[in-house]
C-alpha cells in the first residue's frame, strides 16, 4: 500500500481496520519515536510499516532507530525506504 500524504493515525486506523490492533503504551511510543526525532507523519509511517514487516510484531527499538536513520538519509518516499532497508539487509 502506497501512502499519499496519510498521517500516523490514519494508518493506525487502517492497521486497525485489517485486525492489527495496539496497546495504549505502543501507541504512545510509536508518537514519542515521531515527536523524539522530529519526523514528519510520512516518515513515520514508513518506519512503521517497515518495522512491522520486518520484526512481524511492533519494536520500539527497531522503530525508533529505523526511524532515525530513515531521518539522517533524507529518505523521503517509500521506494527509497525500501531500497534503504534492502541495501542493510533487513529485506
């Protein structure tokens, strides 16, 4: 799925809606993560969306460095995240 401008909640919701459902405490790390490296919604998604692939369950570790490095690389569509994460391996 392609996100065109969707904001953190909205994908949220989205994951919501196909039965993936957070607790209060992972929903409050996954706003820290954005607020604590000042990331945009996009950015965030995509950190998100990759952690989930990739760990198959939330880690906030793994969220929160993604995104930071997602964050440092300038990295701003999903088809650079991808390639990001092929070229480290984690896909």
């Amino acid at each position: 799925m392609e996100q065109k401008r969707q904001t953190l909640d909205e994908y949220i919701a989205f994951l919501a809606s196909k039965g993936f459902h957070f607790r209060e405490d992972v929903l409050g790390f996954i706003q820290f993560g954005k607020q604590y490296t000042g990331a945009e919604d996009r950015l965030a998604v995509m950190a998100l969306e990759m952690t989930l692939k990739v760990q198959k369950q939330f880690d906030g570790s793994f969220y929160i460095s993604l995104l930071e490095q997602l964050k440092q690389q300038n990295i701003t569509t999903r088809k650079q995240a991808m390639a990001f994460m092929k070229e480290k391996g984690l896909l």
